[in-house]
C-alpha cells in the first residue's frame, strides 16, 4: 500500500528518473541511469521498443531490419547498457560484404571504379588540412576528394546513408572517430535484430518500462516533474526526453518555450521504406551488404545477406520522398530483385523518419546544451551529436553522467 497524493501520485509512481521515448537513445540512457543505482521508468509511445530500429519478423526464423541495420563496435555506450543487461554475449556478427551502385539498366558497379585516382591524389593533401566545423558535407569531402569524386561517388553513397541529401550535412558529425571496443565484432547485429538487442536491454538492464503510454505532457514542479500520459501520472526528479525532435518540442512548448523555440529550428524528413522476403533461389541478385541508387526511385537497398539464412534473402528499399505509390515502388523492387511481384514471399511498408540536419545545427545543439546546463532535464535524441545509433548512445551517456552529478 502506497500513500496517494497530488493528483493520484503515490510513492509508487515516484522514481528518481524518467525516461521518455523508448529507441537507442532513451532505452540506453535508461540502462545507464539504472545502472548507477537510481530508480527508473521508461515510457514508450509505441507497442515496440526501438523507433528507428525497427527489426521485422515476417517467420519465426526470419527478421529483416526496416531501419537502422548495422552496429559497430566504436558503440561503446550501446555496448556497455547491454553488459549491464547480461547480454553481451550474444552479438552476432555481419559478415563483411560491400555496397554495390546499382544502374538502371541492372548493371552493379563497385563504388572504386566511380573514384578517379589522380583528382583524389591532387586533392587530398589540401582537403585533409580543413577543419570539419561549419563546413558541410559538400563543401568538406568535395575539397577532400575533389568535385567530381564528391559528384560521382560520395554524394550518392552518403545519400544512402542518410536516407535524404547529403550536400548540407553537417561533416563534423558524419563518421566520428570513437575508441572502439575490441572484444566485440567490428559490424555486429543480434539474433532476432537490433531491435532484439534493445529488448534484452529492457529486459535486463534493472529499470521498468512501459509500451504503449504516449506522454502528453510534462510539467515542472518545485523538486521535479510530472509526467502525464493516458490519464495517469508519474512524478519524477530528474526527467529525460529520448524523442523525435518534433515531439520533444511539442512536450516542451507549455513548461520550456525557449528550449521548444530551439528545437522548432529543426526539420524531419519522412523515408518510405519497403521490405521484402523472396526465396534465395528465385534471385540471381549476387551477395551484397547493400545497393547505392544513384538515379533511381531509392537512396538505398539494404539486404539481410551479412547474416545470411540458408533458404530466404530479405531486402528494404528506402525509398526517395518522389519515388511515387505503391504500385511504383513495387514494380522498382521487382525488376532490381530480377522476380516477379508474385514471388515476393512476405512484404512490410513502413515510414521511417529523422532530422534532416544541417551546418546550424552543431552550434544549435550546443546552445540546447548550455540551457540545459545545471538543470535535471536531460534532451538525448538523433539531432544534437549525430544520427548514429552510436553517436545517439554518446549523448545518451553523457547526459545521464551529468544528471548523476548534480
Ligand atoms: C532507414 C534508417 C537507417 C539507419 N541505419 C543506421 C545504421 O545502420 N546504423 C546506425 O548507427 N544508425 C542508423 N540509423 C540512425 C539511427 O537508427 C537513429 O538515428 C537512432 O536509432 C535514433 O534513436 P533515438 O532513440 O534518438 O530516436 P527514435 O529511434 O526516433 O526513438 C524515439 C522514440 O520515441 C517514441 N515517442 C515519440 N513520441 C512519444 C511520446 N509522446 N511518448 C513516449 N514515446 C514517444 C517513439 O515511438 C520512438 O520509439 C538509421 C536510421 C534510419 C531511419
């Protein structure tokens, strides 16, 4: 029996930190705090864990990954919220297969053959000597390797990285160096998907959470915050927000206009995104990590072939915002897969979303941070240090370091 309060709260709705929004930044901050002995909620709107990773299971023995696909093991804050849940031992390694550009007439051409060696060579030792800050994408690896290399091959093949133009990026905070860990496989996934690997870490890591619960407001209060969804309400002292940049602005427009003023500077971009499973046999599709469309209706084609399944290939487009209906992307994927519609064994649609970010972006972020600075509100999420699931992991970290010591 718990003492009610204000508002229906009890004790038992009382936890030193809640954690609001349940991908890679929220379910990895959660872990860490958790792991520093505070009690912890996390509240996730939707009924999975993993927003961005989002690994589909159309067969028991079959996931495809419709989001983020690939972990490396310079994600040291992921990989140490997964140790804190018992388990680390289960990565499963990718096997190492390149990106491929694919033509329209069919043709795959390795991204080497799209360098030219002597601009690089020329350009290099100028392009090397530039600071990245302020400058982006275009403007840095355009110097680096030159025009033509940036036209040719990096602008495509950062487009599908980034699932959207990369030209305006800011290049600060594409690929940073972090220390890697090296007890575990450079490129890993887990058995069952990324999305496998947040839930062992929900699971595991010693803190509650809850799908399902969209928080819809958040209030300040002398010693703390409460935190409202579904007619219920939690109280909490320090709080975390692990949204999309437009919801976190949403929840904090009543308490924190000026910080929901910032976050307003941000834009999303939506991705269409289909996956599709076709038996291995029908496709003479040759092994490949992945497909770069430099014309074509997709930014990229992500495959299943480096955790490769005896019978069954798995392939997600992630379609261009022009790239048409349904019927359109349809008819793409099966003339790039050389089958026909009536082969596709099981077929998901999705829309993924993320922060289309630019060269104002870093100082922007930096200016959140200064707000934030001394205060027990915590904003962790894709836009303020990368789009990485390790770059999202590194805030997540950091902020939860700083709210322990105040
Ligand atoms: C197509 C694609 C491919 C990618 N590939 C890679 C890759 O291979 N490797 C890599 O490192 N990164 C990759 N990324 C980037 C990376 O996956 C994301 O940037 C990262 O996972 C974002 O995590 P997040 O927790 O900050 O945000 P999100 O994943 O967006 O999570 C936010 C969560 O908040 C929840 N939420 C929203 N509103 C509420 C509310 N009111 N109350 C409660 N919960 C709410 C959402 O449901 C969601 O679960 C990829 C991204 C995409 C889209």
């Amino acid at each position: 029996m718990h003492a009610t309060g204000e508002l229906g709260v009890t004790q038992a709705n009382h936890y030193d930190a809640i954690v609001v929004g349940g991908g890679a930044s929220g379910v990895v901050a959660a872990a860490r705090m958790a792991a520093a002995g505070r009690r912890v909620l996390l509240l996730e709107a939707g009924t999975r864990f993993g927003g961005c990773i989002q690994s589909w299971r159309p067969s028991t023995d079959f996931w495809l990954e419709l989001g983020a696909h690939t972990a490396y093991n310079s994600y040291g804050p992921l990989l140490r919220a997964l140790t804190d849940s018992g388990g680390a031992d289960a990565l499963l390694r990718r096997e190492k297969l390149g990106y491929r550009f694919l033509h329209t007439d069919g043709g795959l051409q390795s991204p080497l053959a799209r360098l030219g060696w002597i601009e690089a060579a020329v350009s290099m030792p100028f392009g090397l000597r530039r600071p990245k800050a302020g400058r982006d994408v275009a403007d840095w690896f355009g110097r680096l390797l030159g025009p033509g290399n940036y036209r040719r091959l990096l602008a495509p093949a950062f487009a599908a990285v980034l699932s959207q133009p990369a030209d305006r990026f800011p290049a600060e905070w594409l690929f940073r160096r972090k220390p890697r860990v090296k007890s575990a496989p450079r490129k890993f996934t887990y058995p069952g998907g990324l999305q496998a690997l947040l839930e062992r870490i929900v699971r595991g890591a010693g803190f509650e959470a809850r799908l399902d619960t969209a928080v819809t407001a958040i209030e300040r209060r002398s010693g703390g915050f409460h935190v409202r969804a579904d007619g219920q309400t939690w109280t909490c002292a320090q709080l975390l927000l692990a949204l999309p940049v437009d919801a976190a602005a949403r929840l904090l427009r009543a308490s924190w206009p000026e910080l929901a003023s910032r976050l307003e500077q941000f834009v999303m971009v939506e991705i269409p995104a289909v996956g599709v499973v076709v038996q291995a046999k029908r496709t003479s599709l040759p092994p490949v990590a992945g497909l770069i469309g430099a014309d074509d209706l997709f930014w990229s084609v992500v495959t299943r072939d480096p955790v490769p399944h005896p019978d069954l290939r798995g392939f997600t487009f992630h379609f261009r915002p022009d790239a048409g209906d349904a019927a359109a992307c349809r008819a793409r994927i099966a003339a790039v897969l050389g089958v026909a519609e009536a082969d596709f064994l099981h077929v998901h649609a999705t829309i993924n979303r993320l922060p289309a970010l630019d060269t104002r972006h870093p100082p922007l972020a930096a200016e959140i941070s200064a707000m934030l600075d001394g205060q027990p509100l915590a904003l962790v999420g894709n836009y303020l240090n990368g789009l990485s699931i390790g770059d999202c992991a590194e805030r997540a970290e950091r902020e939860v370091q700083r709210l322990l010591a105040l």
